[in-house]
C-alpha cells in the first residue's frame, strides 16, 4: 500500500496560482529550496494529476532540460480525465530535442473513472508514494474526498491577493497535524501536514 502525497507551491494568502492559473513564480526560490523540491519529486513512484495540468506538463516537461525534468520525464505518470485516452494527444510531442523518459507522457495511465476508487487502485499497488500536482482543482477534489494522506506544501514569501485556493471545497473545517517545517534561505518554507 502507498500513500498520496499532495504537493503543492503555496502564496503566503493561500493561493496556489493567480486567478488565470498564472504560477511563474512556482520555479523561484533558491538553490536549497529547488533541491530539496527535485529530491521530493525523485522520490514518487507514479505523478499524477488532472487534466488541464497534464496538458500543459505534457507539452512542456518532454524538451524540458532543466534540473525538475528528469523525474518529471521518467516516472510514470496518471492523468485523472473524463476524456478518456483522447487526453493522451497533449503528449504527441516534437520529435527532436526528447529528454529521456518523455515517452512516459504518451503512455500515461488515464484514470476516467470514480475519482475515490481509482485512488484506491493506484494506492493498493506496490511501490513509492503517489505525487500529485494538481491542478487547483483536481486538489480540491482529492482534499474533499478524504483522498490526501500527506500535504508537501512549499509557501512562498509571496501575497497574490488573488487567486485559485485548494481547502475552499471542505464540508467542515480539516484538522491538519504538521509533521515537519522547513526554512529556506529566501524566505519560502516547505510544510508537511498529515490529516489529525
């Protein structure tokens, strides 16, 4: 059995992009910050995440050649989508400049069917934990229905004052347990919550 881990780049106001999904500043921050992100995302077993942002990872992460590219090319990955296979065509990439791995975009697992129980699935299998990404509301989704066994939360020293939160779907307050907090050099900070 596996766990799933969110994991997730913050606003100090608790957005996790602008209100257009802008999210540039997700890849700032400073050298110890971006490792300590790239060890995390080594250590997933299968990223998973909803559509929209399969499409934009899809299109970007296969030519991609900085320091997140490779775990983000060669671990498997799931995408959550009632387009069924078709959402797979977001990963039909150029032919030149691929990363290895990048093949692993077009060969994604599509997971179209009750959210709870292809959770479920996927958790009941052998191996490292699940990542997930989001987007904001796929999150929101997988908070609301109790799917979340470990919150990976990178909070910049950033107010967005507007913006795409992912606990605004909750029937009734969440008690959360932090598990462990850490300070980087430029002021962001990686907070990991269990639920209580």
């Amino acid at each position: 059995m596996r766990e799933l881990i969110l994991t997730m780049a913050m606003s100090l106001d608790g957005f996790v992009s602008g209100p257009e999904g802008e999210t540039e500043w997700i890849f700032s921050g400073d050298q110890e910050a971006i490792a300590w992100k790239v060890e995390n995302a080594w250590n997933a077993g299968l990223h998973i995440m909803g559509s929209r942002t399969f499409q934009g990872m899809a299109s970007y992460w296969p030519t991609a050649t900085g320091v997140f590219a490779p775990p983000m090319n060669q671990i498997p990955k799931a995408v959550f989508s009632k387009q069924g296979p078709a959402i797979l065509k977001a990963a039909e990439t150029a032919k030149e400049g691929l990363q290895p791995g990048a093949e692993s975009w077009r060969e994604a697992y599509v997971a179209s069917g009750d959210l709870a129980e292809e959770i479920a699935r996927l958790k009941a299998e052998d191996g490292k934990p699940i990542i997930a990404h989001g987007g904001a509301a796929f999150a929101r989704s997988l908070i609301a229905h109790g799917l979340v066994d470990q919150y990976m939360l990178m909070v910049y020293p950033l107010a967005l004052g507007k913006g795409l939160p992912i606990f605004s779907d909750l029937a009734v307050p969440r008690q959360l347990k932090l598990i462990s907090s850490k300070v980087f050099p430029k002021g962001s900070m990686a907070q990991i919550y269990r639920p209580a």
